[in-house]
C-alpha cells in the first residue's frame, strides 16, 4: 500500500477515454498524483464519471511505458537505447531517403485519435508541408469513418447534432448499433435518468446489451437484427412512416428538397421494403417493427443515437444516411431533444477527424482539390501542397504490399491489434524500410518498427479534446511528461530533423493557427477556453457563443438530402462450414484493445474476453459454461472460453476484443464500408467448437 497522502493541489482536465469527454478535477500532493475526482462543473459529465476515467490512470506510471527513444537496423535486430537527437536524426533520414530512391508519395502518417488536436494537426501538418503528400489517415478510418461520409451526404456537416443535455428533452430515444451502458456511461446514466422520467426506448442491436434493460426502466422496443441487416430495418422504418403517413410533410417541404423527398419516398413505399418483406432477412418481426417505426414517427421528441454496430458494415455509410433520413422525415432535427447523435468511441476521435486527418480533406472538412482552401494554408505554411487525396490506411497497406510505399510514421494507434485482418496488417508493415512507432508502450505494431519514439500520456501534456457532441475541452498538463517531451514537440522535432522549422512553443500557438485556418475553430482561443470552460464548434463571428444545436434554422448544406437506401447483402455469408455470425462490443471495465486499461487495476473485472454462444447453439456443439471453444473463420482462428447466455439469438455468437490473446482480428475479413473504407467488424461467418485450450 502506497500512502498518497493528502491533496495540496490541483487541475482541471478532461479524460482520455470515450467520447464523452467528463472534466476531472486531478488532486495532487506535490507531484504526485493522489486521485481524479469528476469536476462539477464539466459540462458533458457534471460531477459524473464511470470506473475508467475515475480509476484507470495509473497506466502513466505502469512498469510497462517506455521511456527512451529506440532505434534498430532491421526488425530482427533487438532495439537499441539512444537519444533524442540520435533517434530523430536516425527517423528523419531514413525518411528522406526513401523519399528519394521511391518518390515523394512513398510515406505517410497515420494520426492518433487519443492526441490532442493540437498534436493531431501537426501530425497532418507534417504529411502535408513536410512530406509533401496528403499520405495521412487516422483510426477514424476504421469506427467513424461513414458518419463523416454519411452526415456529410444528408446534412453536410460530418458531426452529431445536439449537445448531451438535449436527451433531458426527448421522449423517444432510439438506439443503434450501440450500448452506451459499456461504451458511453456518463451518457448513459443521462439517458436512463430521463428513461426513468417517462421517455421511451428503442434499441436496434442483435444483442440484448445493458443498455435494454435496466433499474426501472425497461426497452419498449428490442428489435434483435441479424448481424449485417441495419439497411433493411432503417429503410423498413421509413417504409411503415411513409406509407402511413407518418412523416412530418411541412419540415420536409420547408427544410428539405423535395425532388429528392419523392425519389426517396417512392423508393421506400416499394412492397420489397415492408417489414413483413423484410422480416424473413433481418429476423426481425414485422409487427415489432412497425410499431417501434409508429413510436419513433409520432411519440414526440425523437432522438437517435447510434455506434459501431452502424458504421462498422459494407453498407455503413448507407445506414448512417438511412437513419439521417428516419430523422428528416419526421422534423426530428434541429431541436432540443431529437437528433442524430454518433457516440464517437475515442476521447478525441471528433477532433482527429475535424483537423484534417483523412487523406481528401484538410482541417475542417474541405477538400484538397480546392484551391483556395490551399492557398490558405500555403501562404502560412511557405509551401506549394498537393491537391490530390492520399492514401488510406488500407490503401497503405496494400501499396506496402505491392511495393511502393515504405515508410510510416504512426502516432498513437496500434494498426496490428486493432486493424482488421491482421495478416495482411503485418505483411505490409514488414515490407516497409522505415516504420516510426510513436506510442507509450511497445505495441504489436512496434514490432514492425526500427523507430520508437516514446510519447506522453493525457495527464503529462496541455492541448484540446473535442467530445462527441462537438465539445472542445481543455487538457491540462497534470506533470512533467516522464518522457522528457509532449507528443507535440516530438512531432515538431522530427519536422525539424526533416528541414522545416515550426517555432511552436506552447500549444496555444498552434490552436491559434487552428482558428486562422479553419473557420468553425474561428473564435476558439485558450483565453476563451479558460473563461467559458468549453465551447461546442463552430465557433466564430456567427456564433461566438459556440453551437450547441446544429440544423435549427436550415442545414448546413441548405436544403436536407434525402438519400436512396437499398440494402446490398454482405459478400460475408454463414454457410454450412462456418454457420454462425460472429459480432463484436465492448465492456464497461476496459477499453478497446486494453492497451491502457489492461495496465490498470480495472484488469481484475476482465481479465479474459469469452465467447457468448446461445444456449441452442452450446448445446448442439456439446459446449459447456466455460469450455475452452475453438472460434475459425475464412479468414483465421482463435481459442477462447466459452459463456452461455441468450443475451445473443441463435445463431449469433459476441466477444469482446480487449486483450490480445483473443486476436479478434485474426478472424475477421477484409470485407468493408463501400464508401468509406471502414472495415465490416461486425459480421464474420464462423464455426465454434470444442477445443482443449490455447
Ligand atoms: Fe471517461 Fe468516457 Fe467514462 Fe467519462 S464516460 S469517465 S469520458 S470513459
């Protein structure tokens, strides 16, 4: 036992998890860290937190971080402790010289959604002034990357549109392709708070998750999908609201272009898209679903909220404009209490994405084909950039693979655990000639790299989060970064050791290029961070308050879009070799591959991911509670124990993905969103069956 003593001090600061994005008041006794206590004022959070930002920090100062840059020759060489100006000087060149001998484009960069957007726009910044490619991407490519395409297609921002207090104003919640219960609780106990007020619930999962059912109060609604059908039920939805009429006409007149509204309306009024046409495909009855549509259409307030069991499909994109249509269809926009809300899954992975980590688009949403946006950040920068789109990451990969790209730099995001199919993830790493691991612990991807650069952690570092509901938090520098450097200043140096001379000396500096750069970051400065304590995007001349409401008196990109939604199967199919569809989540202990939270005490409440196998399925398989059960794909297997519960359906069977033993990404397939890229976690056929054990 450590005795920590008593608090002398402390910070205000925002946690480095979810999306949710609470304020925390960290309590000091001279440096050392004593305890993090959910600050009231936080404006997402007030005063409340869940076990991983109240208790899950002590990965910052876990035996395990790395502390020293490192570099080797070749991956088959052992690392080798040198410093800074060695390990920069070592990355920079290597870099320059694949430059060289394979051409500008042959490296890129792959920003970290647990950064600050401040650290993430350098990071873009360095692809883009000092590479000279638009080679950037981020992790956003493999969770949210069709919320950006989707929003974007139907409303024209790629954004949620309420602030959290707006679920205090909803009598309908509908829930998506998520379980804010694991995945978002401060969100959650909002929502159920209001759940126990009177407002009714609809969850669209193929699992009974947490969120169905809770203390006093209960789903009226849980429509229990086959993995891969979101698209059918969504457009089965709008088929019950329009053919009964259903639909808020005036709003769609007024706010929405009506030309598209009758396509559209014409489409799903087809027989095909009926909920009893349907039913035989998603599993779903028809009846259950015609009245979750009718209580949707006209119980009031309608609020939607949706995750990654929405956009992680080869039809992500289409599901998000499917439920941006549901929305627009019944004037559920542009209020308090209805909306379209992702539940982004990464602290800052709104941020990434708004700072211009994807390979078509500079800060702020706008394209690099357009010229005046690059003579904007040309003039400032000194440089000519490129006005074609880079590379994603999977197209980084395969281009690995095949030959002509070999060099990355990546920051804070581990591709090997949590990209999917990991072999062809390890192939085109092995075949790159400089990978640059920038992280806080050696992690599967590190062991693809000749660069380590070790980074700093949230309560080590000042800069900005911005949360899911647009919320720009301030993060706090708690103590002296135990690497020597913030991740900002790593990045600035190896900018540097590459030729370009920045001069940041404090991350407000680089907000306020931000803000000269990109106007819904016009008005935001750390001054005005430090008065109002946050503020929701866009924020400048026109709303110098900030928006907590998007779409109130038109959308973003004028009239509403109503988009087409046929359902196009998965090239995925169960059969009689792999019968089952396996899907994946979250617990509320952990978090995503557990990089962190397996470091921290919260490991005790999950030390093993486990299979969930319906009772009907165990049974056939003459399969146990806590059998040891071979899990294979097309694409892989694993070993992992067994639970039994019908939480799942027949022939559906869950895991979680939070320790690499499981290899989760062993199984799944290449297979992913049309538009986006975004990898089809969701729905892998597999077989499960007996096994003695790993
Ligand atoms: Fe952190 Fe999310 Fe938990 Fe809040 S809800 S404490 S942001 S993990």
């Amino acid at each position: 036992v450590v005795e920590l003593g008593t608090p002398t001090r402390s910070v205000i600061t925002t946690c480095a998890y979810c999306g949710v994005g609470c304020s925390f008041k960290a309590e000091l006794n001279g440096d050392q860290l004593v305890r993090m206590v959910p600050w009231k004022h936080g404006k997402a959070n007030r005063g409340h937190s869940c076990v991983k930002g109240r208790f899950a920090y002590g990965y910052a100062s876990h035996k395990d971080r790395i502390l020293n840059p490192m570099i080797r020759d070749s991956i088959d060489q052992p690392w080798r402790e040198v410093s800074w100006d060695e390990a920069l000087g070592f990355a920079a060149s290597r870099m320059r010289g694949l430059q060289e001998k394979y051409g500008r484009k042959s490296i890129g960069v792959i920003t970290s959604s647990r950064c600050t957007n401040e650290e993430t726009y350098l990071v873009q910044k360095l692809a883009r002034a000092v590479f000279g490619n638009n080679n950037t991407d981020t992790c956003a490519r493999v969770c949210h990357s069709p919320t950006g395409y989707g929003l974007g297609q139907t409303f024209g921002t790629s954004a949620g549109t309420q602030d959290f207090d707006s679920v205090e104003q909803s009598d309908v919640i509908m829930v998506i392709g998520a379980n804010p219960h694991a995945g978002h609780p401060v969100f959650a106990s909002r929502m159920k708070k209001r759940l126990r007020a009177g407002a009714k619930l609809i969850v669209i999962d193929p699992r009974r998750t947490e969120t169905v059912e809770g203390p006093h109060y209960r789903a009226a609604h849980h429509l229990p999908l086959r993995p891969g059908t979101n698209v059918a039920v969504v457009t089965a939805m709008a088929h019950v609201i329009v053919t009964e009429g259903l639909m808020n006409e005036s709003f769609i007149r007024e706010r929405c272009d009506w030309d598209e509204f009758q396509h559209y309306a014409e489409f799903v009024g087809q027989p095909k898209n009926s909920p009893e046409a349907t039913e035989m495909l998603t599993g779903v009855p028809a009846a259950d679903l015609r009245a979750a549509a009718r209580l949707y259409a006209t119980g009031g307030n309608g609020a939607i909220y949706y995750g990654l069991g929405v956009t992680e499909h080869s039809q992500g994109s289409t599901t998000v404009m499917g439920i941006a249509n549901l929305a627009m269809l019944t004037g559920n926009i542009g209020r308090q209490g209805v909306g379209v809300n992702p539940l982004r899954g990464q602290n800052n992975v709104q941020g990434a994405c708004d700072m211009g980590s994807f390979p078509h688009e500079l800060p702020g949403y706008r394209h690099v084909k357009g010229a005046e946006v690059r003579a904007v950040f040309e003039s400032l920068w000194g440089v000519e950039l490129d006005p074609e789109p880079g590379l994603r990451i999977p197209n980084m990969l395969d281009a690995a693979v095949s030959g002509n790209f070999k060099g990355l730099y990546c920051q804070g995001e581990d591709i090997l655990q949590s990209d999917p199919d990991t072999k062809h993830v390890a192939a085109g790493l092995a075949a790159m000639e400089c990978v640059i691991v920038h992280d806080l612990f050696l992690n599967e991807t590190a062991n693809y790299a000749h660069v380590f650069l070790p980074g700093s952690t949230f309560l080590e570092k000042d800069g900005t989060f911005t949360n899911a509901e647009r919320r720009i938090n301030r993060v706090r520098r708690v103590m002296a970064p135990r690497n020597g450097y913030e991740d900002w200043e790593i990045t600035q140096l190896l900018a540097r050791a590459m030729g370009a001379n920045w001069g940041y000396t404090h991350p407000a500096q680089i907000m306020d290029e931000i803000a000269a750069t990109t106007p819904s970051f016009a008005g935001v400065d750390y001054a005005m961070l430090e008065e109002k304590g946050s503020v929701q995007w866009p924020c400048n001349e026109k709303s110098p308050e900030g928006t907590p409401l998007m779409h109130v008196d038109g959308f973003v990109r004028g009239k509403g879009r109503f988009i087409v939604t046929e359902y196009v199967a998965t090239d995925e199919r169960s059969g009689p070799r792999y019968p089952l569809l396996l899907t994946t989540g979250r617990i509320l202990s952990q978090y995503n591959v557990g990089a962190q939270t397996r470091r921290t005490a919260n490991v005790v409440w999950h030390d093993q991911d486990v299979l969930e196998v319906h009772p009907h399925d165990a049974e056939q398989r003459g399969i146990n509670e806590g059998d040891w059960v071979k899990l294979a794909s097309r694409s892989g297997e694993t070993t992992l124990r067994a639970t039994i519960t019908d939480k799942v359906s027949p022939g559906v069977v869950y895991t979680t993905f939070h320790h690499p033993t499981t290899q989760a990404n062993v199984i799944t397939t290449d297979f992913s969103d049309w538009a986006t890229n975004c990898p089809e976690y969701k729905v892998t056929a597999v077989q499960v069956s007996p096994s003695n054990g790993p």
